[in-house]
C-alpha cells in the first residue's frame, strides 16, 4: 500500500455571494493510482469522501475537483491541466 495526498477544489459562494475557492488535502491508501482513482470515483459517487467538509464556509452550488495527486515520497503523479495553484 502508498498513502497518496489528494487536493481537492472547492469552489461556490460565501454568504454575500462572491466567488470564492479553496482546497482541501485528503489521504488516502492504494496499491498504485489506478486503484486510488477508483476509490476516489466511488467515494465521490457514494458521498464517503466529501472534500467540502474541510474548507471554508462555501455556499451555493459547490464545484469540487480532484487538482493535485502526490505520492508519500511527495512526488505529483497527477496535475489537472486546469488547476493554477493561487
């Protein structure tokens, strides 16, 4: 087993309703990134992994996304070719 940290963005609105974003860091345990992306399409699918729970205070519909993937020797094996880091 690896232990990978998986950055989550959360996206949505205070409570003004201004756009704000933040990040969430999750650890998880997988054989390789092939199972880690399952267990993450599952806990996503079924609620069990709920990366909004540790950010800010985000309202509204909430935009979350997997953006960053390290692995325990804090190498990135996965990058959104979206994801800018603020």
């Amino acid at each position: 087993m690896e232990k990978f940290a998986v950055t989550y963005q959360v996206r949505g609105d205070d409570e003004k309703g201004n756009l704000i974003s933040d990040t969430a860091i999750l650890k998880f345990d997988a054989e390789d990134l092939d199972s880690l992306w399952k267990i993450l399409s599952e806990g996503e699918q079924d609620g069990s992994i709920q990366p909004e729970l540790e950010t800010i205070a985000i309202h509204g519909d909430i935009e979350i996304d997997c953006v960053l993937i390290h692995d325990s020797k804090g190498n990135e094996v996965y990058r959104d070719k979206d994801y800018k880091e603020e």
